[in-house]
C-alpha cells in the first residue's frame, strides 16, 4: 500500500486529471495522501521577464495555490488525505524535486495515447518524469 501519492494536473487542461484522478484515489485507498501538484511554467528567460508586470510571479503562483485549493475541495472528499503544492519552473524536473521532498513513493501522471506527433510535443515531459524516478511512475491513458 502507498503512503503518499504525486498527482501533477494542469488545471487548464481536464485531460491532465480526469482519468488520473480517480486512479490516484484508488491507488491511495483508505490511508495514503496525496499531493496535488500544479506547476506554473518558467518563461526560460530572464529577458521575457522584464516585459512582465511588476509582482506576476508571486501572483500567478498565489492563483496557481488558490485555484488547486478549490480544485482539492470539490474532489476529495476528506480535506485531510490531500495536500496542495505549486511549483515553478521546467515540469519534469519539478515533478521529480516534488516527489523527492514530499517523500512520495507513487506518481501518477495522465497521458495522450501515443501518435508520433503526441509522443514528441505531448508525453515529453512525462517520459522524462519515467526515465528520472527514483519511484513508481503510474501512466494512465
């Protein structure tokens, strides 16, 4: 049985968490947490920065907060068995920091079914989570 369970969701996109989910909550049965990730994506250059307004990081990682608090309430039914957590940056390397300091022994992660466009612009980010874990990576599709 899993002690703590690693769901990263895009909550801007439902196919990132509407088969996971309920995946993760059979994985997690009656005892284990799990910590919802959501990550808000490193614009990769400082430059890009400069043109942004004053105080949009700390905003959209607030926003990025506020909005898995609202997502964890109407889909967990025990507010104790979910933990919320935003991360900023590349999304394979902060799923991968997240699950090792969070101490989680499962990632479930959703995935497109594999086509040769998808499996380049799509699944890159969970092949590299796979090929990295020092834990179980659960797929779902």
């Amino acid at each position: 049985m899993h002690r703590n369970i690693l769901l990263p969701i895009d909550l801007q996109h439902s196919e990132s968490w509407e088969r996971a989910l309920p995946v993760a909550q059979h994985m997690a049965g009656a005892q284990a947490t799990i910590h919802l990730l959501g990550i808000v994506h490193d614009f990769g250059s400082s430059m890009v920065a400069t043109f942004l307004p004053k105080g949009f990081e700390e905003k959209a990682l607030q926003a990025m907060k506020d909005s898995l608090e609202d997502f964890a309430s109407q889909h967990f039914q025990d507010p104790f068995r979910v933990r919320t957590h935003v991360g900023h940056g590349n999304i394979s390397e902060t799923i991968l920091r997240n699950a090792e300091k969070h101490d989680v022994d499962l990632i479930v992660m959703a995935s497109h079914k594999p086509d040769e466009l998808r499996s380049i612009l799509v699944s890159r980010d969970v092949n590299a989570v796979v090929r990295h874990s020092l834990v179980s990576v659960l797929v779902v599709r």
